[in-house]
C-alpha cells in the first residue's frame, strides 16, 4: 500500500511540472507574438506623401493669373461645287505655269502667258467690275488696297485708289514678271491686267488652257476645285468659357464674336481655304474616303449639305480673364458657375470659371485683387 500511495504522488508531481512547462511556454509564445507585431508597428514607414492630402487647413495664398482657355474648336466648311479662273486677255497661250490639276495657284503670282506676256493672279474679296482709276472710292478698291498690304506692299488702307494704289501694284507687278499700269492707261487698273482669283490660294482641278492653243478674253482657262463658302463653329462644348475668341487661321488672325455662329467673312473663307488643316482634312482617311462630312438629314434621309467638310483649328478668348486656383474645399454655396469663398475673414462672391488637375479657377465678381483663402471656408455668411 505505501508502495502505491508513493508512485500515485510521483506522477501528480510529473503532471503538475508538465503543466507549468506547458503554460510557461505558452505565455514565451504569446509574449514574443506581441513584440513582433509591436516591433512591426514602431518601425512602420510612415504614408508617403504622395497619398496625403494636398490641401491643409488655415489660411492658403493665392496669385491671380491669365487665362485664355485655348482649345480646339470644330469648323464645318461648306464648299461651292467648284470655281474657275477666266482669262485677263485673249490670244495664244505660251506658257503654263501652274495650270497642271492638283497645283496650287496663289494671288500674287503668274500663272500663265497669253502672246508671250506673263499673266498676274490676284485675289479679292469680290469680282472686280469697273475699271478703277485715280480718286475713286468703293470695297472693290478697298479690297484692292488690303489685298496689296496683304502681300506685303506699301498700298493704303483706305478705300480710294491712291497713287500708293498705283505703286503698290505696279510693285507687285514688277516682281510677278507680268504687265502693269502705265500713263498711257492713266494709270487705271481694270481686269486685262490680272485674272481674279476667289480665294487667296486655289487649287486646280482641271485645266482648259493648251499650250499654243487660242483663248478669248474673259474665257475660262481652268476650273478649281470647291471653295469654302460658309464656315460654321461648334459650340457644344459646356466647359468652355463664353466671350469673344480669337483664331488663327493660315497666318491671319480673326475675331469670333460670341453671338457669331457662322460665317461668310470672304478674308477669312480666303485663309481657310489656304491653310494646312484645310487641306489635311481634305486628304483621304484610312478608309480611303475623304472626311467630308454627310451634312444633316431630312424626314426623307437625303442629305441637306453634302458638300461640307470638318476642319479642326485652335482658338481661345480674345481678352484673357485674371483668375485665381484655389481647392474646393474653400468654396461653399456652390450653384452653377457661382461660389462664395473666405478672404481675411470675409466673404467673397466669386464666378467658377473652369476646373482642372483638383483645383478651380475662380474670379472675383467685384473685380477685387485675392491674395488668400481659408481652407476650408472659415464661415457660412452669405457672400451676395
């Protein structure tokens, strides 16, 4: 029996001991986990910057600057079916110049000669239809005047033919190689000393002149190919700022008023139809079809306007506005394109003028200078 009674209380020591290892390991496993995750937390990189936010709280300065909203703009150019290029004088043709189909003809330049004699192409706005002479006032010879300055000669931009008229032309004359005005013509000029052309560039689509064949005076000697007649601006874009815009179209710049939804300005159908981007739009798409735009359709699907084209060009406002950037978290009472924002404790009513890259762009409507905002707004007044 005490043999009995000896081993029982040796194994309750043995279990006791296999316990209190068993709990002891435990607690080192438990203790350990904790200090691995608490080491990972203390030496945890802190957010990068990147992901934190751009704007803090306080009082954010702020500078004012231009901005012109300069973006691309859609113009629909409706084109004639085509034109033609009549001849100044008549006789035999001895030499062709530029009447090859696809060649381009520019006002300024001669094109062909009739009985060995270089003829002048030269653009205005309207067909010539009088003879004009000296002290005479008109658009035609107004037309003239802005046609000769546009070429880079010293004529007056008036509408009275002047003798700076004369010397204007004759100058352009002398460096065409063709015929000018002389004292014997009174120094007139009339319509046998140039070939009218109806836009500052044309094109060539096929050419009736031969060489050492015969023409008549006033005869067609080419046709070219259509001309821009009405050009008509898109304005379906709501980001974009109103007011006057300015273009520029092949070198020349135009005023787009805001009112203006199309026009038949002969200056500025001139300069399309000489620019670049009329002409890439006019070349064929990987498709092999040019992009000539089917114009709208009637109840019966037939098209209204087929001969237009899309041309792309860049305009922007013609007098920037001053705005300034600021976050929207300093605006409130935000309606439409109009907000309040908090400067020096006050607030200030301001017009929503555009928003990019998280920032608005804002002016002022007292036309007052806003140097600083608070972020974000300090108050709820009303600012109007």
């Amino acid at each position: 029996m005490r043999l009995h009674h000896y081993k029982t209380g040796t194994n309750r020591n043995v279990g006791r001991n296999t316990v209190s290892v068993s709990v002891t390991v435990l607690l080192a496993l438990v203790m350990l986990a904790a200090g691995v995750c608490g080491g990972f937390l203390l030496t945890r990189e802190p957010e990068p910057a990147a992901f934190e936010s751009a704007t803090r709280a306080g009082t954010l300065a702020v500078r004012s600057e231009p901005y012109d909203d300069e973006r691309s703009v859609t113009v629909t150019v409706e084109r004639s079916e085509s034109g033609s290029v009549a001849a100044p004088v008549g006789g035999v043709v001895t030499e062709l110049r530029q009447c090859a189909a696809g060649s381009n003809i520019e006002s300024g330049s001669a094109f062909i000669a009739i009985d060995g004699q270089l003829q002048l192409a030269l653009y205005l706005r309207t067909p010539p239809y009088r003879t004009m002479t000296s002290g005479m006032k008109g658009g035609d010879i107004a037309a003239l005047n802005a046609e000769l300055r546009r070429l880079g000669y010293a004529a007056p931009d008036s509408d009275v033919m002047a003798w700076d008229t004369v010397k204007a032309f004759n100058a352009l004359a002398t460096t065409a190689g063709t015929q000018g005005t002389t004292q014997e013509r009174q120094w007139s000029i009339d319509t046998s000393l140039f070939a009218w052309l109806p836009q500052q560039q044309v094109t060539v689509k096929e050419c009736q002149a031969r060489y050492g064949g015969q023409v008549e005076q006033g005869a067609d000697v080419l046709t070219t190919t259509s001309q821009p007649v009405r050009a008509t601006f898109r304005r379906n874009d709501s980001s974009m700022v109103q007011g006057d815009r300015v273009m520029e179209v092949n070198g020349a710049t135009f005023t787009i008023t805001d009112q203006t939804a199309d026009s038949t300005d002969a200056s500025l159908l001139s300069a399309i139809g000489a620019s670049n981007e009329y002409r890439a739009a006019q070349q064929p798409t990987a498709s092999g079809q040019a992009s000539d735009t089917g114009g709208a359709q009637s109840d019966t699907g037939q098209d209204t306007a087929p001969n237009t084209i899309n041309v792309t060009y860049r305009w922007k406002l013609a007098k920037a506005l001053n705005v300034v950037s600021v976050p929207p978290a300093a605006m409130y009472d935000v309606s439409a394109d109009s907000a309040c924002v908090v400067s020096r404790g006050k607030p200030v009513a301001v017009h929503v003028v555009a928003s990019q890259l998280g920032k608005s762009m804002v002016s002022v409507q007292s036309g007052a200078s806003l140097t600083s905002v608070d972020v974000p707004a300090s108050t709820g007044k009303a600012c109007r």
